[in-house]
C-alpha cells in the first residue's frame, strides 16, 4: 500500500496520496508538468511541505482554510473596532 498524509478535511479524516508518483496521480493531467518541474526544482529541506501543498491542492482544504482566516480576520477588525469605540467612549466621558 502506497504511503499516504493523514488530515482532516470538512471535519473528517482524509488519507492523501504521499509519494511524488501517487500525488502526480491523483491530479488532474493539466497540472502534471507543473507538478514536476516544482518537485526537480525544490530544494530538499523544502521537499515534504512542497509534497503536502500538491497533495491538498485537487481537495477543498483551501478554501476551507481560506474562510478560517476570514473569519479570524473580520473578528479582529470586529474586535479592534469595538476597542476603539470604548477608547473614544472613556475619553469623551
């Protein structure tokens, strides 16, 4: 059995190809040289996260990601704004 990533992806576990051979794959054929070329030119300390970036990439781990920090985002500036409302509010008080 080919080596696979474990993650958690739309709140279950996911096993994700993890050989160069079994990510190339499991993507589409448009991105194959693509693929390839990334992996000639990674340098080797760089080469396990290059592999995982590839093998979430057909997944919605992204765009799940991406609305986590969205979010995270709108509840800071929700949090700094509420900060500066009670800043003005003591000094005019």
């Amino acid at each position: 059995m080919p080596a696979t990533f474990k993650t958690h992806i739309g709140g279950a576990v996911v096993e994700l190809p993890a050989t160069v051979r079994t990510i190339r794959e499991s993507l589409p054929e448009e991105w194959h040289k693509e693929f390839n070329e990334a992996v000639e030119d990674c340098p080797a300390n760089e080469l396990f996260a290059l592999l995982a970036k590839w093998a979430l990439k057909p997944t919605t781990a992204e765009e799940e990601d991406r609305a986590v920090f969205e979010m995270l985002e709108r509840r800071e500036r929700e949090f700094v704004e509420q900060k500066r409302r009670e800043a003005e509010a003591g000094e005019s008080g």
